[in-house]
C-alpha cells in the first residue's frame, strides 16, 4: 500500500498548494487508509501519489470542477505502453463514478477500493491485473460531490441531488430536490461531458452509492424491464452462482421509481449497459477494527468480474458464411456477446469503400445465431468489393453503432462457375458470368 499520511498532511495542505513531486516520499499507514474515509483532500493527495509513481498505468485528468471549484479526477487506467489490444483492436472502454452523495462513504470507498485494486496489483505483477490492463481502459471518477463530502451531506452546496439532476426524464416523478433544470449543476453536467466525450464507446458504467445493499438496473423512471433484459438478467444469473448473493433488480421495483438519475442517463442516452452498486448503511465504521478493504471484499470480487468480462457486455456478431446466388443472400451470424442486438444488416462495398447494397435488419438474440436469407436482387458485385456487418452493440435505441469487416474466406458465390442456378433476372446472368470470369484470378470469390 502507498497512500498519504492524511492526517498529517491535512494541516500541511491547507497552506500548500497540492504538490505531485511531494507525493512519492511517505507512504499513508494502512491503519489510517483503511479506517478512515477520504476527504476531498486526502483523495487528492492519493490519486496524484498513484499517477506519480505508476505513470506507465495511471493517468490522472480532471473532468471539471465542483460548484465550489473542487477538481472532478478521473483516474485513466490502462497499460499506456499499448494503445490498442494485444490482437491489435480496440480496447475495452469501462467507466465507474463514486461520490453522487457526499454522505455515502462506504460506495465511494468502493469507487477508491476498485482503482486500488488494478494499480496496487499491476505494481504486484497480479495476472488477472495485467491481462485487464492490456486489454481495457479503467475511467474511475471517485469523489463526485466533493463540496457535499465535504460537509457530509446528500446534496451538493445548493442543495441539491446530483442523482436527479440528469437529462433523462428530468423531474418527471415524485422526486427530492432535481434542481432548477437538468444539468444545472456543474458536477452532473462534467460528468455528462465526461461519457460524452471520452468514454462514449463504454460497455459499462457502474456508478457507487450507499444504501441498501443492492445492485440495480435500469430503469428507474419505469417499472418494465429494459431492452437489454437478457444482458442483465444473464449477469444477475451468472453473479448469484459463482460469487455474490447480492440482490440484482431494475431500480424502480428493487428499491423505488426515481428520475433524472446518472444510471437511467448512462443507458437510456449513452448507451451503457449501468449498474447502481449501493453497499449497505452499516457505514460508521470508526472505531471498528474491520478494515474497509475487508468490508468491501464482496462488492470488489463483483466489480472484478463485470471488468474482466466487459467484452461480452455487448453483440459480438460473427459471420460464419455468406452464400451469394439466386437473389438472395444466405447469411450465418452467430453472437458470441450477451446482450442481443435487433439492427443488424450486411453490407457491401466496392474497393473504395462506398457502400453498393445494404441487406434488410435482421435481429440476433444473446449467446445465439441465426440463418437469414436477404433479399439481394439488386446486388452487383464488383471486383475487389468487400463485405461487413453493421449493428447496434445492444437492443436499446441509444446503443452505439459498429461494423464490421467479414473474413473474405467465408464467401461464397454459389452461381460463381457452377452454373447450376437459374438466375431470376437478366442482370443477375451477367452478374453470374461476370463472377465466374473473375473468378479464376481473384481468390476473393470463392
Ligand atoms: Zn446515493
């Protein structure tokens, strides 16, 4: 453990301004950093210390500041040597927040806790750490409502709740205090810029409180179950078999309607598939000897989990084959990902890229496959013409969009050289003879 002496240096702090040099030179005992909770200070002291001493895995950023002017951290984790995974893709985009309330400590320590557990164990040289730095990027803002921490209070400095401030049904139920407009506090409007504009492409986003011992889903605003039903019913299914019994329920039925909050925003405008991870309200643990790292075991055996399998938080479509001919197009499309999708098509490009055919939408369920044949009558191929797959990563409206390229070595023309089917049109006649002309010197059309 390298933490801050924050007791000590509070009084230090107070006159001199933060300082990353100071940070590597003592190291906080854990019988303080695990028997106290952060302020807004000794988590700055604390972050700073973990992007000085592991600038190969840390790279601290502010998302914007506090209605009092407090930095907003964002902890950047990932191994930075590598921009892309091993595999040479993109990687995994994961976003956590803490601190909503700034009375509700022990979620925030969990937000403090999962940072923890990546930096400490890649300076420990923990497999399960390395692999996930290599592959995933980790955004933890900890603290949101620093100025409410401050004080130990549920609102921020004007009173009101951060966690129904967002642009998501604003004030559209009985609901505590939204504030005057959605997004009128500074904190939830960083944070909305922060999904916007850094982690957009996120297949997660858990975001910390404390209360009742509960993992929620969306949505809050409606007692239905979300879109991506299957997603978090397989998580709940898979988490109560092999690590926690923690309840896993969408939000308005498992603890009670609510509006405007970061979670319904996180999915229902970004995107996300997001969870709201209270820890229970046996909080005051001054003067217990439990320490919060042991506490909080569960909670972090659980977000390990949703982090090391972020990659199946989503459609994970792959095109086993695609038969050309007779109009029509065959397609097998299995999906490898958990959550379903309901928009995907093929599409067909030439050598420079512009889009010639798109297929009809067709839908895949999670874990599942399926056999369409498309309507492909005014499809044309073209020498050097290449194939992809275009979807959205999840069933809900806001899910982001990919496509992707299928592996030439898949397609098949079936009227290519055989001869043996009848082509419903004229057009597709040539196509035919075309096909089998190119054929025999471009392997892309087997
Ligand atoms: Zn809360």
């Amino acid at each position: 453990m390298r933490r801050w002496a924050a007791i000590i240096l509070t009084s230090l702090m107070l006159t001199v301004p933060v300082a990353p040099a100071a940070s590597a030179q003592i190291g906080q005992p854990d019988i303080i950093q695990e028997h106290w909770y952060h302020s807004y200070l000794t988590l700055t002291l604390d972050v700073q210390a973990w992007a000085s001493d592991y600038p190969e895995i840390v790279v601290l950023t502010v998302a914007g500041e506090t209605e009092l002017g407090r930095n907003l951290w964002v902890l950047k984790i990932s191994d930075w040597a590598q921009n892309l995974k091993p595999d040479g893709t993109e990687k995994e985009v994961v976003y956590i927040d803490g601190g909503h309330h700034g009375n509700e400590h022990l979620g925030t320590e969990l937000a403090f806790l999962t940072a923890e557990f990546y930096i400490e164990g890649w300076a420990a040289g923990d497999q399960e750490v390395i692999d996930v730095l290599s592959t995933t990027e980790l955004h933890i803002l900890i603290m949101l409502n620093a100025d409410g921490n401050d004080i130990d209070t549920r609102w921020n400095i004007n009173q009101v709740d951060l966690n129904r401030n967002y642009d998501h049904y604003w004030n559209t139920c009985p609901t505590t205090q939204p504030g005057s407009s959605a997004f009128s506090e500074s904190e939830t409007e960083a944070n909305a810029n922060y999904m916007n504009t850094m982690v957009s492409d996120a297949d997660l986003y858990v975001t910390m409180h404390t209360g009742v011992w509960i993992m929620l889903y969306p949505w809050g605003k409606w007692p239905q179950q979300p879109s991506d039903w299957e997603l978090f019913h397989f998580i709940r299914d898979d988490v109560h078999a092999n690590i926690s019994d923690i309840p896993i329920r969408n939000a308005n039925q498992g603890l009670y309607p609510n509006c405007g909050t970061s979670r319904d925003y996180g999915y229902g405008v970004m995107g996300f598939p997001t969870f709201t991870f209270e820890t229970d309200d046996e909080q005051f643990l001054l003067g217990s000897v439990e320490a919060i790292s042991d506490r909080l075991g569960e909670e972090l055996d659980v977000m390990r989990y949703l982090i090391q399998n972020v990659w199946y938080w989503r459609a994970r479509l792959v095109v086993e084959s695609i038969e050309i001919g007779d109009g029509l197009v065959d397609a097998h499309v299995v999906n490898l990902g958990r959550a379903s999708t309901s928009n995907a098509s093929l599409h067909y490009m030439d050598s420079s890229g512009e889009l010639l055919w798109q297929s009809s939408m067709f839908g895949i369920n999670a874990t599942n496959e399926t056999k369409v044949s498309l309507d492909a009558r005014n499809l044309t191929l073209v020498e050097g013409g290449t194939w992809s797959i275009n979807y959205q990563k999840r069933v809900i409206d806001a899910s982001m969009w990919v496509n992707e390229s299928v592996d030439e070595s898949v397609i098949r023309n079936k009227g290519g050289g055989s001869g043996l089917l009848p082509a419903p049109s004229m057009l597709l006649v040539f196509v035919a003879f075309a096909l089998a002309a190119i054929n025999s010197r471009n392997r892309k059309f087997k």
